[in-house]
C-alpha cells in the first residue's frame, strides 16, 4: 500500500512498529530531552535514509515544561527556541532532513492577535530564514499569531517571506470552528508555500487528533490540493503511542477517496 507516512519518536520499539509497514515519510516528534543527544538522532535518520525513507523532524513543544513561543518574554525560553532551531537546521543540513517549527502554541503566552504583534513575530521569523529557510517549515497553531484564523498571517507574513510552511488541516480546522469551506480557502491560498501537511481529523471543536473518517472534515477536497506533497497522518495514540495502528487505518482511508 502506498502513502504509508507515520509519526514516530525516537524510541526503538515505536520505530519498529512504524517500520513494519514500510513507510515512505516518518516524523520524528522530538523532545527537549532528545535534543541533548543529537548524534542519537542522527544516527535515526541515517538509518531510514538508508531504507529510502525520507525524515521529518518536529522542534520541541515545550522547555521546561512549558510551551515554546518564539516571542517569549522569558529569557530562558527565548534562548532555547533560538538555540534549539540551531541545532536542528545544523542536523538538517548534514543529515538530508527538514523540521517542522512551530512558532506559537496554543498555550503560548501574550497570544492576543493584532498586526503589530504579527510584525513582531515576522521580524523574528525572519532573523531565522537567513540560515534555516530551506529546511525549515512553518506549522499553524489551532490559536495565536501564527494561526490562519489571524487575518494577518498570510498576507503580512507567508507571502511577503515566501514561507515555507507545514500546514495542520486539524489546527487550521479548528481554528475556524469547523468550517470546511474556510480551511479550504487556506489550503488554496497556501498552496504555493506549502511542502508539507499534517492530515488529521477533527470535530472542529477542540483539539481531538482523530482518525480520518472520524471527524468532519472533508477529505476529498483536502486530497484534491495536497495530492503531490509530502504529509504524514499525525494522530493522537493510545497505550504509550507505539501501536501505529491509527495512522496506518487513516492512511488506508485516505488512499480510497
């Protein structure tokens, strides 16, 4: 079965479960904890490039506990998001990978939506895009300044940058309480910065991370626009996320609209 493209962590028995599919894509979701071990995630991406399978990265979500923000006020956390985006466009460029970044989370802190702010989050972005634009790509949050219910976003700072952006048909569903016709709107507009996608479904309520078929999204119009790129079924797992079985039953899903 084609278009096998699965989340992973860098655990061996969660890899070995994902692998027994064969996949084509695997997103290795990476921890702060990872991160003090770079040559152990080099040593994962060597592996599956050596089985043909091309590797996503995802920067951390959080330090020390708490959500990353790339305008945090808190020192310390500023400097971790900048020194871990370092880090892993230096891996990304030796190793042949790319990273997914995001640049809020929904529970960021000061995630009020106004244009100066978005300009703020613009020139930051940008101080990043003189060594990271060519692997990293740009995730929506389901809130915030770098969410596509901010009128801003794509006009003010995808466009203008030519952003390279992963987009979460989930995050960009829920950010418009449900409405297919909005996220397809931003699935065309998009589309021209657009290299890679998280495909999961949604109530469009809250984030839920549901398989496809088990929320209200419209899949054949999403098939429509990503048909081509890159993506993963990114879905939340139960019993310690190793059994991939969500993913791969959303893969099959997909590949029969």
């Amino acid at each position: 079965m084609n278009n096998i493209r699965l989340k992973s962590s860098l655990d061996r028995e969660s890899l070995d479960d994902r692998l027994q599919y064969n996949p084509e894509i695997i997103e290795f979701f990476l921890s702060t904890e990872d991160l003090q071990q770079s040559d152990h995630i080099r040593a994962r991406i060597r592996e599956l490039r050596e089985r043909g399978i091309r590797v996503y990265l995802h920067h951390p979500t959080r330090y020390n506990g708490q959500f990353l923000d790339i305008l945090s006020p808190d020192p310390d956390r500023y400097r971790y998001y900048q020194e871990s985006t370092e880090l892993l466009v230096k891996i990304c460029h030796e190793e042949g990978a790319k990273c997914v970044i995001h640049a809020n989370y929904i529970r960021s802190e000061h995630s009020e939506i106004s244009l100066e702010r978005t300009l703020l989050m613009k020139a930051e972005i940008e101080k990043i895009l003189t060594y990271g634009r060519d692997v990293l790509l740009w995730e929506d949050s389901t809130d915030g300044l770098f969410c596509y219910a901010n009128p801003y976003l794509i006009d003010e700072v995808i466009v203008p940058l030519e952003l390279p952006v992963n987009v979460d048909v989930s995050h960009t569903f829920i950010s418009f309480h449900g409405d297919n016709d909005r996220l397809r709107e931003v699935l065309e507009r998009t589309a021209p910065y657009a290299q890679y996608y998280h495909l999961v479904d949604s109530m469009g309520e809250y984030h839920d991370s549901l398989p496809l078929g088990q929320g209200l999204i419209d899949w054949r119009m999403v098939k429509r626009i990503v048909n081509g790129k890159d993506y993963i079924f990114e879905i939340n797992l139960n019993g310690g996320h190793i059994d991939c079985t969500p993913m791969v039953e959303s893969a099959r899903y997909f590949d029969s609209l």
